[in-house]
C-alpha cells in the first residue's frame, strides 16, 4: 500500500467512504465528514499516536477512523458498532481499498473486551446533538476507553458540554492535552429534520490516561 504522505490525498481516501446505509434515529447516526476526519487522523499521526500503533475506534460506524489509521501505517485497527449495517458496509470498504490489517466487530460498545494491547482511541458517539437524544451516552464511552487501558483517548464531545467534561475528564485520571473544534455537519436525514444541514459545534479532546 502506497504511503500517504499529505492531508489532503488522506481525505481524498476517506471520501470514498460512503455514508450510513440506514441510519437509526435511535443511535444518532451521523456520518463523520472525510474532511474533519482526515484532519483529526493527520493531526494524531503527527503526535505520534497512529503509526505502528493499535488502534480502536468504538461506535465506528463505517469505519473511518480505523481504516484512516491503517492508511497511516497503524499497525492493527479495530472497528466496533452496534448496528449490523454500518459493519457490513465497512469490511465492503476495507476490501476494496485492500486494507488487510483492520477487523470490524459487531458488538455494543459497553458489552465488548478486547485482550489485544491497544494504544489509541477513537470514538465519535452518540453526543447529544438531537433533543431528545439519551445523555450522557458520550461518557459511557470515555468509560469503555479506560476499561481497555490505552493510552490516548479521541473523543467527540457538544463543545457546549466543555466545561463540564474538561472537569469529568480530570475526576477520571484523563489528562487533556488538546482540544480539536470543529463544525460537524447535520445533514436532513431523519423526519425531524427541518433544515438541509445545520453545522453544530463539536469539540474532541485529546486525553492521556495517567
């Protein structure tokens, strides 16, 4: 596999990566966007956090973060999902664009174990963007991520909750030491929607466990 060496042929990559096939409401599905991912992924590629790493990315949805990672020179990545769907389409990707060292599994996030050692996590959950989304879904996550011992956590967060996570994170032993901001859009894909795209302000931050 050739070696990426700038951004923006890692986002080229990464648009091939379709969309949710079926969304469900009731997991608020949203697409990463090719351009938030690729930056996310080139910024902890330059950290030091990908290459020759594991990596895992929980509630991967099609796969992006795992699949942009073993682009990157991952030594092994692992994609997790609840939804059949997203998982299927993701090994579809993975074949074609012959990525060998990536393994996607169906599971809930909360229920999986893994006895692999893994260095990074990535992981975009459900964070409260709908109104009447679950909340708090976000923060099993962070729990699943130290549950499983890595060393870095990226995890996507409502930059409106900054505060009270920047103070969640410290009471967990996580030291943050970047905080990425983005504008994430929401296209119209489920009824409720009233508008085309709206952008929503998300933050992920950057975590080492301690």
């Amino acid at each position: 596999m050739k070696k990426i060496t700038r951004k923006k042929h890692l986002e080229m990559r990464l648009q091939s990566i379709p969309a949710h096939p079926k969304p469900k409401v009731g997991l608020e599905q949203y697409t990463t966007p090719s351009i938030i991912a690729s930056d996310l992924i080139w910024n902890a590629f330059s950290l030091g956090d990908i290459e020759d790493k594991n990596i895992i990315d929980l509630g991967c949805g099609t796969g992006v973060f795992a699949i942009g990672s073993a682009l990157m020179g991952a030594n092994y990545s692992i994609g997790v999902d609840i939804d059949d769907d997203s998982i299927d389409l993701a090994n579809d990707v993975k074949d074609k664009l012959k990525v060998g060292n990536v393994d996607f599994i169906v599971s809930d996030v909360c229920d999986f174990n893994q006895s692999t050692n893994l260095n990074t996590v990535f992981q975009n959950p459900p964070f409260g963007s709908q109104r009447n989304a679950d909340a708090g879904q976000d923060l099993k996550f962070i729990q699943k991520s130290i549950e499983l011992d890595c060393d870095v956590l990226y995890s996507f967060h409502m930059a409106s909750t900054e505060e009270f996570l920047i103070k969640y994170y410290n009471d967990n032993n996580l030291e943050i030491t970047h905080i990425f901001r983005y504008k994430f859009p929401i296209p119209k894909i489920y009824d409720f929607h009233t508008k085309e795209k709206q952008n929503v302000d998300v933050i992920v931050i950057r975590a080492e466990l301690k």
